[in-house]
C-alpha cells in the first residue's frame, strides 16, 4: 500500500468535505436551488478577491479567464504591455498576439521579479497603451511580482490592469480593489481547495467602460451574456456549468470564509518560510528571487548532476509524492513545491522527508533530517 501526497502548486489538495459536497444528487442550473448556491458562490469569491466589482464564473482553467480578459475589453491592434516573468507571462503575450493586440513585452530572466518603474516608464513613453498584464504569482518561478506598486502606477492612466492570480488568490495578500486591479483572474483548482474546471474574473467599472467599446470576437467567455445571466430573476450562468464543481466550491469557500483571509495568509507564511528552511538546509539553492513572498510555491534548483525530472519522479513513484518539475525553458533544471490551500505542517515535513529520501538515492550528499528538523523548529517557533 502507498498513501499518496499531492504537493503541486496546481492542482491541490480537495478537503473531504468539498468532495462530499460534489457527490450531492445533481440539481438543473435553471432552478432556484441553484441560483442560491451560485449566489452564495459569488459572494465567497468577492470575499476572497477582496472586490466590490462584479464576479463573473466560466467553466473553464484559469487560462479561460486569462483569455476573456483579452476578449471583452480590447480591439485588434490596440496596444498593451505584458510584464513577463515566466511561464504564464509568456501565455498572456501569446493569447493577446493570437487575437491580433499589439504587444509590448516587458520581459525579465524567469527567476526575477518585475520592476514596476519598466511598466510606469512603458505607459509614460506610449499614451496610447490601453493594458496592462501582469502575473501575481508566476507558479512556474515561484517568484511573486509586486501588484500593488503597479496598480497605483496604472491607476491614473488609460490603460485597465489585468492580473493573474490564479496561484495567488487565497494563498497570498492579493486586494482587488485596494491595489486598483481592473481584471482579476483566477481559478479554483489551487489555494480555493476544489477540483479544476472554474475559472473568475473579478471585473471593474473601468473595465466594464472597456468592454463597451471592445470589437474583437467572443461567445462562450463574453462578459455580457455573463453579467446579462446574473441580472435575471433566478441568477445564474449563460451556459451549462459544472454543477457539481460548483457544489463543491461553494464548501470550500466557506471553509476559507471560516478560517478568514488573514489567518490563511498566515498559515501560508508559515507553511512557505518552513519549506524554505528545510530546502536550505539540505544545501539546496533557491531558483531565482524565491523569498519570503514565495508562500505558494518553492522553487528549487536542481544539484549539480542531477536531473530534476528524476527527482520528481523518485517522489512519485516510490514514495507517493507527487511535486512539480520545470516547465519550459527550465525543464529539468528546477522542481518545486506547492503549499497552497489545504495544506498544513504535517504536509510539509513529509514532502521533505521524501526529498531527502529521493535526493540520498540520486546520489546527493547532505545530514539526513536536516531539512526536517530545520522546519520542524520553524513550526515550533511559528503558529498558525
């Protein structure tokens, strides 16, 4: 028998009781018996984005929602600026280059954090820019850019901010409204603690303006027929949604409301800096600027002569824990580990404990129980 570990930042951990939720007899999404869940579901995820602004849910991954950001509020040729820290910086240059804007790429080493005086220095060189994208947490990296000091920068212009979030909404600080983020984009398959299939987008009225005047084509993911279908009498989706996913996650947002948002954003601190304490212990070093931000996941380069697609396989397969390796350009070259969402202590020591396990196997020198103890006396100083 072998007990198995999720520990990737995406997808995560389902609490029981969010599971149980999903096996409710199915319900029609045009009763009322659904409108009052889904209501309830926009009310739970206006409190985790911390907004006033109209919620929209698609059936979809986060990347639906990076999409229909690009979709409702902008017209070809129109020009944005992409800050690109990674991964998922580099899918909002693409979708926006898809559907015909004309891209100003802010792009860094991944590993590295945004400057946001490049984004203040873009918008001051071109009064024409009418976006802004950025990646809250660039879950590829591990890295987590600075969205507050951009949107006051964006605040003041033309231009609507658009955000990634979908790593960092419940798992890190992250105020919609606050830090002037105009779109908001998120997923429910990560620090939400429910299945994958649901994507949000918390929409401003600066964006609304935008959408208005938008000409490039959308059906599925149109903010209009969204927000059309949320005015009627019984609220509800335009489209057929995942019923039972919404069954699901309208658990697990209670669960969030009930542990509250800042006691959450504590534990993920604990739960990040413990991690990194039993990383650097080990003698293992961070990918790029991995710091105390990097609650949600933790990036590691892989030792010297070893391959991470190894390690990442030795924890799957012989001890049960499933993390993450490279994407892209780094394959091979990092693995990570996510601790966001339903997560807690106990989680971390054992994804450590098979590391260290993995890593003796793999041929790499080290005290055995260093990286344990280390964040075992983390948790010890530090409670949540």
């Amino acid at each position: 028998m072998q007990k198995r570990y999720l520990m990737t930042p995406g997808p995560t951990s389902v609490p029981a009781e969010v599971l149980l939720a999903q096996a409710q007899p199915m319900i029609h999404h045009r009763a009322p018996g659904y409108s009052k869940v889904f209501m309830s579901v926009l009310d739970g995820s206006k409190y985790v984005f911390q907004t006033e602004n109209d919620v929209l849910i698609f059936s979809s991954s986060g990347t639906g929602g990076m999409e229909s950001a690009v979709v409702n509020l902008f017209s070809p040729g129109d020009k944005v600026v992409v800050v690109n820290t990674g991964n998922f910086g580099t899918r909002f240059v693409q979708i926006c280059e898809i559907y015909g804007l004309t891209v100003t790429e802010l792009a860094y080493e991944w590993g590295e954090k945004a400057n946001p005086s490049d984004v203040a220095e873009a918008l001051e060189k071109d009064k024409e820019i009418k976006g802004v994208f950025a990646t809250h947490s660039e879950t590829s990296t591990g890295i987590v850019n600075d969205i507050k000091t951009i949107g006051d920068i964006v605040k003041d212009t033309g231009a609507a901010f658009i955000v990634d979030t979908v790593s960092g909404l419940g798992a890190l600080e992250f105020k919609t409204d606050d830090w002037h983020v105009d779109v908001a984009i998120s997923g429910s398959q990560k620090a939400l603690m429910a299945p994958p299939g649901i994507a949000f987008v918390a929409v401003s009225k600066k964006a609304w303006d935008m959408v208005e005047k938008s000409t490039l084509p959308k059906f599925y993911f149109s903010y209009k027929k969204s927000m059309a279908a949320l005015q009627k009498a019984t609220p509800q989706n335009p489209f057929t949604p995942p019923v039972s996913l919404i069954l699901g996650l309208d658990e697990a947002l209670k669960m969030i409301k009930e542990e509250g948002l800042e006691n959450i954003v504590k534990r993920h601190n604990v739960l990040g800096k413990a991690a990194r304490a039993g990383v650097k212990a080990l003698g293992l070093e961070f990918f790029g600027a991995c710091d105390e931000t990097s609650n949600a996941v933790t990036a590691i380069k892989a030792p010297e002569g070893i391959d991470g697609k190894n390690i990442v396989k030795i924890m799957r397969e012989q001890f049960g824990i499933t993390i993450a390796g490279g994407q892209g350009r780094i394959a091979g070259k990092i693995f990570r580990l996510g601790h966001l969402g339903y997560y807690d202590k106990f989680d971390i020591l054992v994804t450590l404990s098979g590391l260290e396990m993995t890593l003796r196997e793999l041929g790499y020198s080290f005290d055995i129980g260093a990286g344990v103890s280390a964040a075992e006396k983390v948790f010890m100083e530090n409670s949540f």
